[in-house]
C-alpha cells in the first residue's frame, strides 16, 4: 500500500534541520558533491537522535562547509515534508520532515567537503531553473524574500 512502509511504522519521519541564509533576497544553498548528487541544496542536514536542534544545525553547517553560524532565530520559517522513493540506503521511501530556521553565518570563507563542493545565492526565480535536490525541491514554491526583509 502506498501510504504504509513495511521499513517503518506509520508515524515515522526523518528530521532535518536546515539553514535559510538570505542576503539582497537570495537564498545561500551548497552543491553537494558529485558522488552524492551533484544538486543544489539547503546547508544543513539530519537532526541525531537525541540532538538538540540549535546543535545540529551548527554541527551540520560546520561539517559540510566548514563555516560557523553566529545566529539562529527563535522559531522555524518554513516547515515541510518531502517523500523519499526507494534510495541507496536500502530502506524504501520515507517522509523527511524539514524544519527550516534562518540563519546568519560568521563568514562566507566556505571550505569544500567530501559533502558540498560549492556555495552560492540564487533569486526565487533561479531556484526554479537549477537542479535542486530531492527535499529542497519544495522551497522553490514557498521561498519569499518579504520573509527575511525584518532582522533577526
């Protein structure tokens, strides 16, 4: 049935953390490495067991880009869900549920990782006409720079 997963009870989600960086209404995201997927993609990642969420945002950023996140705000801008197909982890679909806070970064002294080879900013419109990767694919449709006009 499709709606059901013999990997995982019903109620089960993956959750990822994620960091909105946005400076003169674009949105920072990284390239993931080509072994990965070559695709564009919101810095952040999985949220561990147990972790807290401010943590893991920063222990995700510093790992994959080698950058420092020097704010985090108080409560997520967007939340969303995304349905995995079947992956290379051999564990059928799944649900990630992707919580999504803004972030602002010590420096942009971006250091590539075996994870992210580049970084860059691109408009609403751009995100529409690059590759982006599997859950990110949804921020095209609700990203709205009028959300980080305030400051933190």
């Amino acid at each position: 049935m499709e709606n059901h997963s013999d990997k995982f009870p019903d109620c089960f989600y993956r959750v990822t953390i994620k960091g909105l960086c946005v400076k003169d209404s674009k949105i920072l995201l990284v390239r993931e490495a080509k072994a990965i997927s070559g695709n564009w993609e919101l810095p952040g990642g999985g949220l561990d067991f147990g972790e807290n969420i401010r943590t893991g945002l920063k222990r995700e950023i510093e790992e994959e880009m080698g950058l420092k996140v020097r704010q985090i705000s108080n409560a997520p801008v967007y939340v969303w869900t995304h349905r995995y197909p079947s992956n290379s982890r051999n564990i059928g679909w799944y649900y990630s549920c992707v919580i999504a806070y803004r972030i602002e970064l010590e420096s942009l002294n971006f250091t590539p990782s075996d994870e992210c080879e580049a970084i860059d900013f691109f408009s609403k419109e751009e995100l529409k006409t690059i590759n982006l990767n599997g859950q990110t694919t949804e921020l095209a449709d609700i990203f709205n720079p009028e959300d980080f006009k305030d400051s933190f």
